[in-house]
C-alpha cells in the first residue's frame, strides 16, 4: 500500500478477496445512486472481464474503506476487447 503523509488516501492494487469486494460494492453503489442500474438486492457490481486473471484491480482507500477503485484489463486476442 503506498502512503504519503500528506495524503490520507492509501493506492495500492486490490490484494484480497475483502479488497476487491470493497472495489466490486462501490461500483454497484455509484451504478446504483446514478440511476444507471436498479437496486436489486446485488452487493456488487462485476464483470467477467474484471475475473480474468491477466486483469488488474487497482484501489484507493481511506482509512479501511474502498473510496475509488479502477480496473485495467487487457486486449487479448482469446477475449476481443
């Protein structure tokens, strides 16, 4: 996890399972508060794209809680991006 003093934001690529589950539920809440999907009971929001494994989840937390997250996934041939 990457840390300044001057920054209380923590950057760093999602290590664990509860990391990337913080990532996956505040993408389905800002979905959600935008109006862009309807609540139906989903704690997250995920893609299979995000589940391949040459995909990278990055997060910024502030104290323990996710705050911003963005995912790099690649363009490969086997899954046509």
């Amino acid at each position: 996890m990457r840390r300044n003093k001057d920054n209380p934001l923590q950057l760093s690529m999602a290590q664990s399972f509860d990391e990337r589950c913080g990532a996956f539920a505040l993408i389905n809440r800002c979905y959600s508060n935008a109006g862009l999907s309807e609540d139906m009971g989903q704690h997250y929001r995920v893609t299979k794209y995000q589940l391949l494994l040459e995909s990278r989840v990055f997060i910024s937390k502030l104290a323990d809680e996710v705050v911003a997250t963005v995912s790099l996934i690649p363009d490969t041939a086997e899954h046509g991006l």
